[in-house]
C-alpha cells in the first residue's frame, strides 16, 4: 500500500506540467492546487501504477484511497484515489461495507468533479446490486444536512436505465423540491433527464405532476422531451 501511494506521489511530479495547473484549478474553483496533469494521462498513470502495485486485500485498498485522499497536497492525487476505488481487479470489494467510505470522499470533497463519479460510478452500482440496503440509505442520504450527500441520492441513478428505482427516485426529488441550492436543482433536472431517455412518458408526467420543481429542474427534465 505505501509504496503504491509513492508511486502515485511520483508519477504525478513528473507528469506535472506547471504551465497548466493555474487554470486548471481557476477552472475547477479549487482551494487544492493542481499539478497540472491531463486527465488522460493521470487515468494512464493510475491503470500502470495500480496493475504493478497490486493490494492483497481490501483493508489494504481501503487504507490506500484514503491514505491518497486524506494526504493529498494536489487535486490529482484525490482524482486517482477516486480511480483507485474503481478500479476493476477489485470490483470485489464494492460491498455496503464501503459506504462510509465512499460518504467520506464525498462530504470532504464537497465538490461536482469527485462527487458526480462517485454518484453514478459507485454508489449506483452499489444500489443495483444491493437494492434493499442502499435503498435505505439513499433515502437517508437525500435528507441529510450535508448538501453533496443529497446531490449523490438524486443522481446515484444516472446509469440504472430500466432498472432505475422510480419510487426511490421520487422520494430523492420530491425530498429536495424546495431545496434553494443550484447543485440540488441542477441535480433534479439531470436525473430526471437521464430517466427521460429510458422512460420519456414517465418523467413527462411526473414533471406535470409536480408543479413545485424549480424553473431550472424542469427545464433540464424536459430538455430531451
């Protein structure tokens, strides 16, 4: 696990590109500075480093996204803690067990860039395999206090389809109808939209049925209709 984390540390430094990192952290609004590395070449870095530094167990794993995230000097090294937790030699260990996690990266992160992937990347592939434990927790998620906690409930869903929880879905929206936040509303709209392409009639009448959605909500659900 630490001479993974090294390695990550090293890689990044020397694909580092000081000319870029202003930027890319104005861009991203971030208090973290960057190092300036591509996203292509950090995802590259990341599938080497992880296929040459493999982990026996999921303590290790665990230990080493967190390790990255907690440590991290540099925006990147929390980006490829995020791939790290994706990558595909352990998809094994994506259990509900990793919902603390997962709820850690996501409230410390408090930011779209890490909390969109792990919505969709994560937590709803979570949710489809684990129907009933996630399900109660994303009602419990879509009520909390924290705001990207909510954001990850409405959209765990963006990749379901046709095995999209319409009830779970309506309770995560209708939960934050009210809510004033952009990243909230904006929320609404993009899960609903995404619903719209498997389900048009569904989600034209749910907005019809709910007045109360916001401008911004309704006009992102119906934008495909």
């Amino acid at each position: 696990m630490t001479d993974l984390v090294t390695a990550v540390r090293s890689g990044l430094a020397e694909l580092a590109d000081p000319a870029k990192a202003p930027a890319m952290q104005q861009y991203m609004k971030s208090s973290m500075p960057f190092l300036g590395v591509p996203s292509p070449a950090r995802r590259a870095l990341g599938r080497g480093l992880f296929l040459g530094y493999p982990l026996s167990d999921v303590e290790q794993w665990r230990a080493a996204v967190l390790t990255l995230w907690r440590e991290a000097r540099y925006r990147e090294e929390r980006y490829l803690a995020v791939d790290l937790t994706g990558y595909r030699a352990y998809a094994g260990w994506q259990t509900p067990d990793e919902l603390r996690m997962y709820q850690e990266l996501i409230v410390t992160g408090a930011w779209w860039d890490y909390v969109d992937d792990l919505a969709s990347n994560r937590i709803g592939p979570l949710l489809r395999a684990h129907p009933s434990l996630l399900r109660q927790a994303m009602r419990g998620w879509a009520t909390d206090s924290d705001l990207w906690m909510r954001r990850t409930a409405i959209i765990c869903q963006l990749g379901s389809k046709e095995a999209t929880d319409t009830k779970l879905l309506t309770f995560c929206v209708e939960a934050n109808t009210a809510h004033p936040d952009f990243f909230i509303r904006k929320a609404i709209g993009w899960a609903l939209r995404q619903y719209a392409r498997t389900a048009p009639d569904w989600v034209r009448a749910f907005v019809d049925t709910h007045p109360d959605l916001s401008p911004l909500s309704k006009r992102e659900a119906t934008k495909h209709l």
